[in-house]
C-alpha cells in the first residue's frame, strides 16, 4: 500500500535528548517506509551527520505534506504559526507527559505512524488569530497565534488601562493586569487560568478573559470568530506588552492600538484514530480524581 504521506518534515526541540532519541526512532521509521524526510534546521544538531537534507521552516512548509512535531504543545505551538498558511498537516509527537495538541506517545509511536501513513486518522482544523499593533496609523508588528494573544502590564506593580472594542462597538475600559484574547484552541491554557470557559475546539468562538480585573464584574465574554476585536491602550499606562502564544512579544505605548482577527488560514492537525478530546480534559484537569 502506498503511503498516504509521501514527503515529510520532521520538528522539534533539539535540546532535549528524549526528542533527540525520539526523532532519530522516527527517522529510521519513515526510511524503512521509504519516505522522503526533510529535517528543520531546529533539528540539525540531533544528528552528527544529518542523514537528510537540513532546511528551513519555509522550504519545509513547501516541500511536505506532512510534518511532525516531536516536544510538548509549546513546540508544537512555535510551528503551527509558520506552517498553517502552507496547508501542511501537523502531527504532535510527545515526549513525556500527555498534551492538549501532541497525542502520539513515543511509545506507541510506530504503531500509530502506520495507521496514519495508510490514511487511517482524524483531520481537525484549528481557528488561529492574527494580531497586528499600531501607534500612530503606522503598522508595527503582524504575528499569528494559535492559543492566545494576551496584552499586559509589563514588570511594573500597578494595573494598566485598556479600551475594548468589538466590531466597532465600546465595550468597556478595562482595568486590570490585562486582557487575554483566546481560541478555542487556548480556551485550555491561560485563558482558562484567568477564569474562561474551556470552548470544543470546533466552535467558531473567540474569549475574552480579564486578567485580574479591578471590577469583580468584569467578566470573561465569549464571541463569534468573524469579530475584529480592537485594544487601545490608555494614556497614562506606563509600559504593557503583548504576547502571541506567550512566544513572541512586542513592547507597547500608551496609544497604541492592537486589532485581533481571525487568521485567513487554520491549522490542519492530525490525531490517531480514537482520539477523545474529553478524555484529554480529564487527564490535564485532574477531574474526578481524588486528591
């Protein structure tokens, strides 16, 4: 049978030696599947002499057709911003503890790798944002995010100021430590810290969740993903940043204006077949188990 897959790239983090070992396994897997294998620059040093061509993020995006990210959901998170506007499908492989976006153990890795290889898995798209800053009309930064984008005081011990809109509509000042903006993808992780409701990941949905708000009032809002969310930060806020996916910051200004929409691309990811979303909830949430 010939693979589903015919030319994959191969991510993650090469610092750590699970991956490393991890991916070395992977590699002599998809040889023996006779595979075409290219591997990310992030990988580079997980081989002493790389067996297949080294390339970067964008050459791997264009020449796979699928690609598979070995780490936790963090890792997994850096890639599908560069990937999702490729259309490549993405794969999590973990290395320790069970995550939200990576479900392949190592483990059971071969296993699932030759049902997946025969086309035997589960296709989820996944809605990402897209964050844009300006101060003065003049655009400064552009970034994607998969989780979230958070806007937030920066190192200093007092609340900021921030202006909400909706599709053009007010709808409040808000003085608190920030303002988290989440997919449903995010509604998990610090959206759901900061008191957010968790939203299935096929929802259609964006959050809005405060970070300590000084209005015990304030509370998380949830509303369609064709919404453009604008955040103005108040005159008189010192300093504030915002940070897609906790990876990539950019300093902000009082003034300055961060305009979040959903992205034009989603993310194609790939699960083994059997993959239960609300069993993954009660593993990470610890629900029904006793202390």
């Amino acid at each position: 049978m010939k693979p589903h897959f015919k030319h994959i790239g191969l991510l993650g983090k090469s610092e750590d030696r699970n991956v490393s070992i991890t991916l070395r396994a992977l590699t002599a897997y998809l040889e023996q599947q006779k595979i075409g294998i290219l591997l990310d620059e992030s990988i580079a040093a997980c081989f002493p002499e790389p067996p297949h061509p080294v390339v970067d993020r964008q050459a791997l995006a264009d020449s796979c057709d699928l690609a598979i990210v070995v780490g936790g959901d963090g890792t997994l998170l850096n890639a599908a911003r560069s990937l999702a506007e490729s259309g490549i499908a993405v794969l999590g492989v973990n290395f320790g503890r069970l995550g939200f976006l990576v479900d392949v153990s190592p483990e059971e890795m071969t296993q699932q790798m030759e049902k997946i290889l025969a086309g035997d898995f589960i296709e989820e798209r996944r809605t990402l944002l897209h964050a844009t800053v300006s101060r003065n009309n003049d655009v400064l930064s552009k970034t994607a995010a998969l989780n979230d984008v958070v806007v937030h005081k920066k190192d200093v011990a007092r609340m900021i100021e921030l202006d909400t809109w909706i599709d053009d509509y007010f709808v409040n000042t808000n003085r608190s430590d920030g303002l988290i903006v989440s997919t449903p993808t995010g509604s998990t992780a610090y959206a759901l810290s900061g008191g957010g409701p968790i939203l299935h990941p096929k929802l259609d949905a964006i959050t809005l969740v405060p970070i300590c708000p000084h209005t015990l009032s304030n509370r998380p809002i949830v509303v369609h993903d064709e919404s453009v969310i604008k955040i103005i930060i108040h005159q008189g806020t010192l300093e504030a940043t915002v940070s897609c996916d906790g990876q990539v910051s950019h300093t902000l200004e009082a003034g300055d204006h961060i305009t979040i929409r959903k992205h034009e691309h989603s993310l194609r990811l790939l699960h083994p077949q059997g993959h239960d979303y609300f069993a993954i909830l009660r593993e990470k949430l610890r629900w029904s188990k006793q202390p």
